[in-house]
C-alpha cells in the first residue's frame, strides 16, 4: 500500500520543498496525468504514434508572497514553494514520427510569480521513448532545452497509459487526497467550533465544546462523502470539488495546494458547523450586531440590523441566531490542542 500523505510541520533545508506540498503536488501531478491518458485512450492512438512526454504540473522556486514561518528552513535560509504549470494542450502529448519540430508553451503563475516558457519536442530514433522534461525541483523560469523523444510501439504506448489510470486508481493517490482533506477538516471543524463556543458563552449558555465527535466526524464525512442532497442528486462532495478545482489550471490558484486546501476546508467547514447548530447564515453577525447595540429585544434587532446593514432580517431570523445553543449531546470535553499549524 502506497504511503498516506503526512502533515509534516518541521522546518526542512533550505532550497528545498516544504514536505507536505511536495507530497500533494506529487499526488496531483500524477491524478493529473492520469485524467490526460484517459482522454488519450478514449480518443485513441494517432496512427504514428511513437512516444510520450509527460509535462510537468509545477515549477518551484523561492515565494515572493509572504508564506509566514512555513516557509523558513532549518537553520536559516528559505523552503521552495510550488509554482503551478498551465498548457494550452493535455498534460500528456503523444509524439507522432511526423514531429520534425514540435513546441510546447507553458505559463507558471503562483507564488507571487508569473512566467512563461516554450519547450521543444522532437522525434528522433532511437532517443528515449518518454519523457518528462524536468529534475525533481525545476526552478520557475528555467529552461530545459529540445526534448527528443525516441520509439516505442503502439501496444507498449498504450500499455504505458494503461498503467498511469490504474496506478491513479489502486495506488492511494485519492485514498492519499482524501485522508489529508480527512484530518485537516477534523482539526479545522474543532478551530472553527470555538468561534461559536465563544457565542453561545456569550449568550449565557456554558459550555466547553458545541459539538460532540460523533457530530464532528458527521461534518467531515459530508465533506469527503457528501450530504445527503449531494448524493441523492448526484453531485460532487466538498472534497471532489477541492481536488477539481487544484487540478484545473484555469483556476488561478496563487497560493501553495496545501494552504488553498486549509482555506477551502475552513469556509466549508464553518459553514458546515453552522448547519449542525441550526444557525443561520447570518447568524454570527446578528449576534455581534446586538452585542455591539446593546440590544436584547428580537423584534428591534431586526429593525435596526436591517437599517444598519442593508440587509432584511426578519425577527424569526434573530430568534434562531439569539437562541443558538450547543448540540444535544455536546458534553465538558475539552477541544483537541491543534497546534501552530496544519
């Protein structure tokens, strides 16, 4: 069995990835490549296909955004960040022996960088069959040079990407994306829970956690899984919208996957709580609102929120955000220590 992604926090050595990007990346890459052999395979082969070359999904380099302490090494000095690769083709391209001179542009944007770059493919007898045109951390920006890409025949080509769909499938990559989308949203579920802990004290109704476990792996199931609506109708769950959204290079992404993924998690997550307490989507605002006011009276909360915001409230609404209260089975168990960081 392949190994889980880990969330490793140490700080690693300068000029190289921080452990727990380098691990998604490696992930996604690959679900990457894999979604380009099954269209590949789908369309079927050109008639002189000879070879193939496996583009890469990220550069990386030094961030010029702020990345906070993450982004320190042991030691001083700085961790490399992925940059994320977008083409105007698939992530796979299928050389033909017709390829005299064949070009390929890509552009990197993320990080704070914004690049762009051309690679030359070649056929060339009798070169390596396939090929994938970087080290393990190429730099943003840096050139590779002509890519010559030999022979292989029709069978092996197609065996090839045969092995990179199933090895997507049986090797964990996403049982891997799952069970790392699994624990953050555990320990972010928890973090967003003491906001709403903090409210509910507010309004005079002790209480050390608003959720229990078996509420709490309720909301990260629905994350992974779906809801019930979600899978009724169909639709894909939090997770798979995250991890088609870290694939598709029109996104935009500019932050690192992992931090993408936190902030995700977090307004899912938070949402999600919210749901599972009956409070309504403007619920800690109204609070805050009446707290500030010095209001107490659910009829005039309505009134002067709504002149205040620009927003209707209806005083039914006020009721359930004021009336807000722990789940009925929430005991004194303490919140799980979280740490610095994910």
């Amino acid at each position: 069995m392949a190994a889980m992604l880990s969330e490793k926090v140490s700080l690693g050595l300068a000029g190289e990835p921080h452990q727990g990007n380098l691990e998604v990346c490696t992930h996604l890459e690959n679900l990457w490549w894999a979604k380009s052999a099954q269209k590949i395979l789908d369309a079927g082969l050109p008639a002189d296909a000879v070879g193939l070359v496996f583009l890469p999904m990220w550069d990386w380099g030094d961030p010029l955004i702020n990345v906070g302490r993450k982004g320190r090494a042991t030691g001083g000095g700085q961790m490399i960040f992925p940059v994320r690769r977008s083409y105007g083709n698939e992530s796979i391209i299928v050389v033909t022996s017709s390829m005299n001179s064949f070009k390929v542009s890509h552009e990197a944007v993320g990080m704070g960088h914004h690049v762009t770059g051309e690679q030359s493919i070649t056929f060339i007898p009798g070169s390596q069959a396939e090929v994938s045109p970087r080290g393990q951390y190429s730099q943003v920006g840096e050139t590779m040079g002509a890519l010559r890409v030999g022979r292989k025949s029709q069978n092996e080509i197609v065996a090839r990407l045969n092995n990179v769909v199933q090895s997507a499938n049986t090797n964990n990559l996403w049982l891997g994306m799952y069970a790392l989308i699994s624990r953050m949203s555990t320990k972010i579920v928890l973090r967003n829970q003491e906001a709403f802990t903090f409210e509910i004290n507010a309004l005079g109704k002790q209480s050390a956690m608003v959720l229990d476990p078996i509420d709490v792996d309720r909301i990260v199931d629905e994350m992974i899984y779906g809801n019930a609506t979600e899978q009724a109708e169909g639709k894909p769950s939090a997770a798979e919208r995250l991890i088609t959204c870290l694939l598709d290079p029109t996104k935009g992404i500019g932050v690192d996957p992992k931090k993408y993924m936190a902030d995700t998690i977090q307004r899912e997550s938070f949402r999600a709580v919210q749901r599972a307490l009956g409070d309504p989507v403007q619920g800690m605002q109204i609070r805050n609102f009446a707290r500030n006011a010095g209001l107490s009276e659910y009829a005039q909360i309505a009134e002067e929120f709504t002149k205040s915001n620009g927003k209707l409230v209806t005083e039914a609404l006020v009721r359930k955000a004021m009336e807000i209260g722990p789940s009925v089975h929430a005991n004194g168990c303490a919140i799980d220590d979280l740490g610095d960081s994910i």
